[in-house]
C-alpha cells in the first residue's frame, strides 16, 4: 500500500464532498473516476419541538471539513493534489445568516420539517389560491396551453422551502431587523457552504438547486417574483444563481492549507443524474434510498404535468440548459427499515433471499405510504397498511409484499412517464442502496418491460459533483470520456413475456397488481384530520442512503 500511495504523489485529483440527510461524505476520485480516498460522518438531526427538523450549522460545517482532511488523508496523498472542489447537497434545506459576519440566525430548518404545514393548508385552501386556479383555467381554454393547465392545479407544499422560509421571516426577529438592515441571507446547504468557504466573499446557489426550492421561475429562470411578492418573500436575501458548472470562487487557504477551485454545486438528485450520464433526452435515472426519485432528460425544455411530476433544471454548462421531469414514491427504504426494526429479518440482504424463499406473497399487499402517497395519485392522507393477511402469512410473504410494493410504485411512475412524455425512453440507469436488492431490480425489469442497468457506484450524487467539477478544470474534457469511465455491476433483462421496449406486466403478476391497486386505493384518503397521529414527513432532498 505504501509504495502504491508513493507513486500518487504527482497526480491530481478531484475532491467531491455529498451532504445527505443522515451522513456526510468526501471521496476523492483519480482520472479513472475511482475512488482512492473516502471519509464519512454522521448528520445528526436535531427535533426541538414536534414536528421540527433542524441541523446545526456549526456541527455541520465542521464534519464538512472534517470529512475532507480525512478523505485526503486515507487517500495518501497532498491537500495541494486536489484540482477542484465539487459539492452536491441535499435539497430544500435552508438558513439564513448575518451578511457582515456569516453567522447564522437559526438552524438549518430541514426538508423534512413541517413547521409550515398549517400555513401550508391554509394558503392552500385560499381564495387567492381560488382565484389564482380559476384565472388559469380561464387562461387555459383560451389559449390551450399546458402550463395553464398546470398552474390551475399547483398547490404548495411543505417540500418545498417557500412556507418555511416564511416561518422563519415571521418567528425570528433577528432575520426582520436584517432584512431592513438589507444585511441578511438566504440560502440552502450549498449556498451557505460556499460562503463560509470563500470566507463570506461568494453567496450563490446553482439552477439545479435552486429549481427545487419552489421559488424559482424554472421557465424564465430566475426567481419568481410573483411567487416573493405573493408570500412577501424579499428578493434581496437570495443568492445569484450560476451554472452548476461554474468557478465559485475558492477556498480560503486557512481552512485546508490550499486554495481549492469550487469548481460545481450540484443537488443531490441532479448530480447522480449526471454521474450515472443521462446525458441524453429520453435517458432515465432511478435513485432508491430513503425514498424513490425517478427522473428523466427532457432536454432543453421543462416538462409541463398535470400528473405530479415536477420540472427541475437538471444542470447549466456553459450554454447547455438541461431539464429534468422527476416523480418520487417517499417510503422505499423507509419500509424495508420499518421492517427490519420489527425484526422481520436482521440483515436487509436477507429479504431478496426471502422474497425468492416463497412463490408468492400469499395474497398480502402491503401499501407503502407512511408519507402519503405522491405522484401520479399525490394523496397526503393515505396511510400505510398491510391487506390480505392470513394465518398462513410468514415473514416471508411480509417481505415479499413489502419489496414487491416498491417494484409496483416504480412502476406506477414509469407510466407516469409513459403517458406524459412525447419522447421515447432510451435507456434507464439505478441507484441508491435499494438498488442492491436484486429481487426489487428484477421485478421492476419484468414490470417495465425494460433493462435496467445498475452500475458498481452506488453513491452517484458524489460522482456527478466530481464529473462536473473535474470537466470545468479539464481534469476530464469529453461526455464521450466520461461515458468510458463507467462501470457496469449487473444488467437485469424482462423475463417471461415482457419485450424490451414495451411496458406489459408480466402475466403471473397482473392480479397482484390488480389487488395491490385496490388495496391502495383503499389506504387514500384515510386521515381526514392532518393532525391524526402521522407525522407527515415528505421526501425531496433524500439522496441514495437508506
């Protein structure tokens, strides 16, 4: 090992660090986009009151350097060696800081918090949001256009970061005094990691985060200023929005010894995107982590649905503009957790063994919606449930419906997909920790009626912050060379009489299906008080950790 770090002591390297919702961490990546140098450590997440979710901002800053020095460290080699800084984040967590000092005036308030949910329903059951829907629909028959229609149907959510920025306006009085004082800042992770590294000199964010805030205008690229004026969101607090693949400004030298080029600033979704390269319009990413994020390539212009799905900006290099189409199911890796602490099995690469050990799940459908149930039925109040149990059920056929459920949701939002989009699917890449569970690849792959490929990296967010970083320093020149780079772990191919390029169910599974549909469709709308013993967690800015 000595003499094989030795010989690494010329070459350069690209550092990415990925901040997720429970763990932080740095890899650092050869021209070969291996890994020769890792370091983790755990986000803890703060609950001061019921319903709140928070990080510390110094907690958080230190484990992002932390992570870095321990990267560089187990990699063996010079912190002068790194060519370029990439950060990915996860989305829709935010704070806001004092502009002369840095110094934050609360807690990074996480996309995970529901502090807003009242303000949320409130605005929601509205008549200006009456009225805002039914100008649209008049918009609409007029001229025909999608995005009226759109529009007439939006409603906020908690996922989003706009209600809980207006929260934090109206209950901490340091940030009104700043805000008058026109010496306050917004931003989410990567805006405020940026600031601290650049010393308070830089305060930006990139497109791909900020079109997930849900205050951003992803048509006319900006920030919304109907949407500010709408909610009295003050522009002056945001940050500049720049390409993901943009020069940032620098490391100061006293926090790593070196000035390091932040080279990008990517969210969490987007950036595995771009590291598993869906480069191509129709291309398909599946991340599965905590939750299920499906997004497809949609090229040089949003997609407009009426079905849940949301536009986001996939990344800006230079004067290519991608866009983005994303679904998401919330609970997959939240349930097979939710299992496993039941002790339904000890080890999660148990269950595809168990799953595989029967022939069927025994007529059990197990519904996974402890978060309500987002697109293409986006219903809130559904409830997570088991159906059909038997005295003959066995952990197994729990197991197996449990995993089934996750193939069946992925294969709702393919559909999804299938009926919106007008441009043909090329091909589909996965993700995230789930996807090392073959028995949920495989059924996904016969349900789809496509291949699927999952790749050896599994922490792909990391990955794309690299690639994007390492191309703006000419670590890496081509997409053609990044594509060379990839490696592959397993190919799953539709079995039976599922055809590449279409999307039948396969034959033995259409009554399963049939029965689990029914058994969602009796879990929906099962809270009729939003109060009644839920926690109404919401997943956006999970990244692929279980």
């Amino acid at each position: 090992m000595g003499s094989r770090r030795r010989g690494l002591k010329s070459e350069g390297f690209i550092l990415s660090v990925d901040v997720g919702t429970t763990s932080i961490r740095c890899h650092v990546y050869d021209k070969q986009a291996q890994i020769r140098g890792s370091c983790t450590r755990q986000v803890v997440l703060l609950y001061p009151e019921v319903g709140h979710v928070e990080i510390d901002p110094d907690s958080l800053w230190q484990s992002f350097i932390a992570v870095v020095k321990g990267a560089v460290q187990d990699a063996g080699v010079q912190m002068h060696q790194a060519e370029a800084l990439g950060i990915s984040t996860q989305r829709a967590t935010f704070t806001t800081w004092d502009r002369k000092t840095g110094i934050p005036f609360h807690n990074f308030i996480s996309w995970q918090d529901q502090r807003a949910a009242d303000l949320v329903r409130s605005w929601n059951r509205s008549c200006t949001m009456k009225i805002i829907h039914g100008v649209m629909k008049v918009v609409y028959f007029l001229t025909r256009q999608k995005r009226s229609l759109a529009a007439s149907l939006i409603v906020f959510s908690t996922q989003h970061v706009t209600f809980r920025l207006v929260w934090a306006l109206t209950h901490y009085k340091q940030v009104g005094q700043a805000i008058s004082e026109d010496n306050c800042c917004f931003g989410t992770i990567d805006s405020w990691l940026v600031f601290k590294l650049t010393k308070g000199y830089v305060h930006a964010t990139d497109y791909s985060n900020a079109s997930t805030t849900g205050i951003f205008d992803t048509y006319q690229m900006c920030w919304s200023t109907f949407l500010c004026s709408l909610v009295s969101l003050p522009l002056s607090i945001f940050p500049k929005v720049e390409n993901t693949g943009h020069n940032f400004g620098s490391t100061d030298p006293s926090i790593f010894g070196v000035s390091i080029p932040i080279m990008s600033v990517m969210a969490d979704q987007q950036a595995a995107m771009f590291g598993e390269c869906c480069f191509d319009v129709g291309d398909v990413k599946i991340t599965m982590g905590t939750g299920t994020f499906m997004d497809i390539n949609t090229g040089n212009k949003p997609h407009t649905s009426v079905a849940g799905l949301y536009p986001i900006v996939g990344w800006k290099i230079g004067s290519e503009l991608v866009y983005l189409a994303e679904g998401n199911a919330a609970d997959t890796g939240t349930a097979i957790k939710w299992a496993q602490e039941l002790e339904l099995f000890s080890d999660i690469r148990e269950t595809s063994a168990m799953a595989y050990s029967v022939s069927n799940s025994d007529g059990v459908c197990f519904v996974p919606s402890f978060s309500g149930l987002q697109a293409p039925l986006n219903d809130p109040k559904a409830c997570a449930s088991f159906m059909g149990l038997k005295p003959s059920t066995t952990k197994s056929h729990l197991v197996r419906s449990i995993l089934e459920s996750v193939a069946f949701r992925n294969k709702q939002l393919y559909e999804t997909m299938l009926k919106e989009m007008r441009i043909p699917i090329t091909r589909i890449r996965v993700d995230g920790g789930v996807s090392s569970n073959d028995f949920i690849m495989q059924l996904t792959a016969d349900l789809f009626g496509r291949k699927l490929i999952r790749p050896q990296h599994r922490e792909m967010s990391c990955l794309g912050a690299a690639l994007v970083a390492g191309l703006g320093v000419a670590f890496w020149r081509t997409r053609d060379e990044l594509k060379k780079l990839q490696s592959v772990n397993k190919v799953f191919l539709p079995r039976g009489a599922a055809a590449e390029g279409a999307c039948p169910s396969s034959p033995e599974y259409t009554p399963i299906l049939q029965s689990w549909e029914s058994a969602l469709r009796r879990s929906m709308n099962w809270y009729t008080n939003p109060d009644n013993g839920r926690s109404w967690i919401w997943t956006s800015g999970e990244t692929n950790e279980l």
